[in-house]
C-alpha cells in the first residue's frame, strides 16, 4: 500500500487489553509514511535519528545492478517534519558485478550532526585496492548538512612484506557505531590478509598514534579461532553487537562457539570487556602469517549456552540489561533480557536471562525505550512493545500497529516518542532492473507517533 505523505494512519491502543475498540480518551497511535520517492531509503536498524530528533539518515542500496552493497550510490537524510530529502555523500562510481566505492550502513553521531557509515575504495584506489569487498571497506564520516566535508576514518594496510603498519587494519570495516559519549566507534571486521579466520568485531578511538593522515586507531576485540579449527568453549565468528553502556567499556556480541562435544556449534551472547584505561596501542595489528590481537586488558564473558541466540544484542539506556533474541521451547525466536553481568549458569535466578515475549511468530528488530521500561520489537510485520519494568507485569506486551504493511529495520527517536521503521511500498509508475528483473517496491520510511501510549 501506498500513501500520500500528508496522510497518516490513525488506530486506538488499548494498554490494558491489547484491544481495538476505541474508546474515550483511549490513546492514539499515529502512523505516517514519511518518504514517497521512487528509491531505496534503507535504515538497516542503526543509530539512524539524529541526536536531536529532526532527521533520519539511510543508504539508496538495491537501485542500481544488483543488491550488493558495492552498487549503492548514495548516503541520505530526510526531515522529520518536512519530509525534504538531502544527499550528504555521493561519490563518483562504478556499477555492475565489479562495483565501487559502494556506501551504505549510516548512522549518526550522538551528539554532533555527523553520520558515519561503511565506504569502499574510491575510483582512484581500484588499480590498486581493487572493487568493493566486506574484506576493502572502511569507516567515514560525513558532516549532516548536505556540504560533503568527508573524513576516511580507518586506515587500511595490506602489504604482505612486512607488519601491518600499527593502528591499520587488513580487511573491512562494517556497521559502525559511535558509543553514546562519542568515544569509540564499534565495529564488525573481515581480514583480507587471512580470510579464513571468521568475522570478528572491534573498536576504533582517536588516538596521537593513530597512522599518519589519520585521526583513529584500530583495534580487534576478538581474535577468532581458525574456522573449523575451534575446541570446545572457543569462538570462531563474532557478530550481532553493539554498545552496551554509555562509556563504550562493554560490547555484546553473538559468538559462534565449537560445542563441549567438539562437534557442533552454538550461537550464545558474550561481552567483551574494554576498561577505559586500555591502551589500545597495546593491541597488534598482524602481519601476513599472523592474525590482529585485542590490546591488553580486553576480556570476554560468556552469558549463556544457548544454540541459537540472534540478532543484533542490544544494552538498555542505563547499561544494566542486554536485549537479544533467542528460540523459545517451541523454537520460535523471542525477545529475551539478562543483566550484564548475568550469566545462564548463575544460581541466582535473578541474574538469569529472562523470556519476554511469547509470540507465535519470530520476533526481530529489537529496541529499547529510553525509559529502560520497554522494549520494542517486531513480528509478523507488526510493532510491539513489551514491558521489562515491574515484574508483576512483565512480558505484558501490547500492539502499536495494524497488520496491514511488513515493518523492519526497527528504530527509536533519542526522546523514546517516536518510532522509525522501513516497508516495501509498491509504485507502478516506475521501476528499476535489479538481478535481471524489474522491481516496483522501493523501501519507504514509516513512523509511528508513540507519545502518551507506554504506560503499564
């Protein structure tokens, strides 16, 4: 379905009972579709409204050849209250099977009117760096106000005849993002030099020691195990994470982890620990037989033993819980929470993960609330919100949206009252070829207005 940007979509929320019926002074949720242009408006589930509020950043991926990455052209914002669209970075480029620079996976700073987001090589570094890979890309940053003032955070260093130059990286640099004190930017990772060690993630600060030309230093917070190579308990692939407080000393990720029978494989929820006092020149940057190493002081926590934890883990407002999704009893991936420095082995059941939701359908997307009181989620296509507050509703979760559009890509304005999210909408007065076939459906961004509707 499509509508008029000046239409918006109007539906009472019951709090108490999840029904439909209207009632007097029953809160009202809004939704909206903000953009209408015949082009991708990707949010990808980042940090995606800026700091305070008025806009969102997203990526034009999937218009051009195909849907890799290497193909999107452009990294954009939208005006909240306007709906006006502006392109903050548009680099010369290449299209086709062999692309370049490729830009995508944006997310603004949290406190200056900046975004960053994954960049390729530039057309004058394909002679020598070769086309857009996950294992040639690096972090950059664009100013917000539509001037281009760009900056190439992460240098990259793949020379096999001697040591990778310290503070460099060898590989790719993905889905960056900035802690909420604007300290360190997170990351995942690919290396180039040695890609049959499994993605892993990592973090970059500022640093003096920084390579020449560059403002960021580099760093691994996992070194993998080898793939296929792993013994029970050891990690061969990191993914999913994300800050889990304010300072940036604390990252959850999902571990792919070798099985205590050595045979399989668990997917389980880990911390990596990153005191404000490492210094991270302590880490090493590898060379061509030897993969990076996290600097000194940086551990890792295991949380729980599951098989199939997923998605992208995420750290309340006050750093005190961890979001994730898991498969339940019926192997349906729910919303799960456990205290940071809870574990699935405590004997204290209050340090224990805890089942949020009880969907009959998958759940994904999840969010926090500002408040640290709930969280946000999507199944079936449908926004919820689910309470992680008193324990004597906990779970309760109520239904913010009708089931008439598939939502994805959840995400949540820094003053908790307004949702964001992305769905396809069809226009049949343009298209565009994609993998050989011409597509109608272009991802809009939709918001849901959520003020007055959260209380328990």
């Amino acid at each position: 379905m499509r509508f008029p940007m000046d239409v918006v979509l109007i539906f009472a929320i019951s709090i108490a009972s999840c029904q439909s019926s209207t009632k007097k002074n029953e809160p009202i949720a809004m939704e909206r579709q903000l953009t209408n242009s015949p082009k991708t408006h990707a949010l990808d589930n980042n940090d995606n409204f800026s700091p305070d509020g008025a806009y969102l950043c997203y990526d034009t991926r999937y218009m051009v050849f195909n849907t890799n990455l290497a193909n999107c052209k452009s990294i954009e914002k939208v005006g909240i209250s306007t709906g006006v669209e502006t392109v903050l970075w548009e680099p010369e480029s290449v299209s086709g099977e062999n692309a370049a620079p490729g830009v995508a996976a944006v997310s603004y700073h949290p406190s200056q009117n900046k975004v960053v987001f994954i960049h390729g090589p530039q057309l004058e570094e394909v002679k020598t760096r070769g086309y857009y890979d996950i294992r040639n890309r690096n972090g950059a940053m664009v100013d917000g106000d539509g001037g281009g003032n760009l900056t190439v955070l992460d240098f990259r260093d793949v020379a096999i005849d001697r040591p990778t130059v310290p503070g460099a990286h060898r590989g790719g640099t993905h889905r960056h993002e900035f802690s909420k004190n604007g300290q360190r930017i997170g990351f995942t990772y690919d290396d180039y030099l040695l890609p049959e060690y499994g993605r892993t993630i990592g973090y970059m600060e500022r640093h003096p020691e920084a390579p020449k030309g560059y403002e960021y230093y580099f760093s691994v917070l996992l070194r993998p195990v080898k793939s296929g190579t792993s013994k029970p308990g050891e990690i061969e692939r990191a993914y999913g994470d994300s800050w889990i407080d304010s300072l940036g000393t604390k990252r959850a990720f999902i571990g792919k982890v070798r099985a205590e029978n050595g045979i399989d494989y668990e997917n389980s929820l880990f911390v990596a620990e990153i005191p404000e006092s490492t210094d991270i020149t302590t880490a090493f940057s590898g060379d061509v037989n030897t993969y990076p190493t996290p600097p000194k002081g940086v551990t890792i926590r295991r949380l729980t033993h599951s098989i199939h934890d997923e998605g992208i883990v995420r750290g309340s407002y006050d750093g005190r819980r961890i979001a994730y999704l898991s498969v339940d009893s019926k192997g349906v991936l729910q919303v799960f929470v456990i205290p940071v420095e809870g574990s699935d082995t405590s004997e204290d059941t209050v340090m224990r993960p805890k089942q949020v939701t009880h969907f009959d359908s998958n759940a994904g997307y999840v969010r926090w609330h500002p408040s640290n009181d709930w969280l946000f989620s999507i199944s079936r296509g449908k926004v919820y919100a689910s309470y992680v507050g008193d324990l004597s509703v906990f779970g309760k979760s109520i239904l913010l949206t009708p089931d008439n559009l598939q939502r994805e890509a959840l995400v949540v304005s820094p003053d908790g009252k307004l949702l964001a999210y992305n769905v396809g909408v069809e226009d049949l007065t343009t298209s565009r070829t994609i993998d050989g076939h011409k597509e109608h459906e272009y991802l809009q961004i939709f918001t849901l207005s959520i003020e007055g509707l959260l209380e328990p």
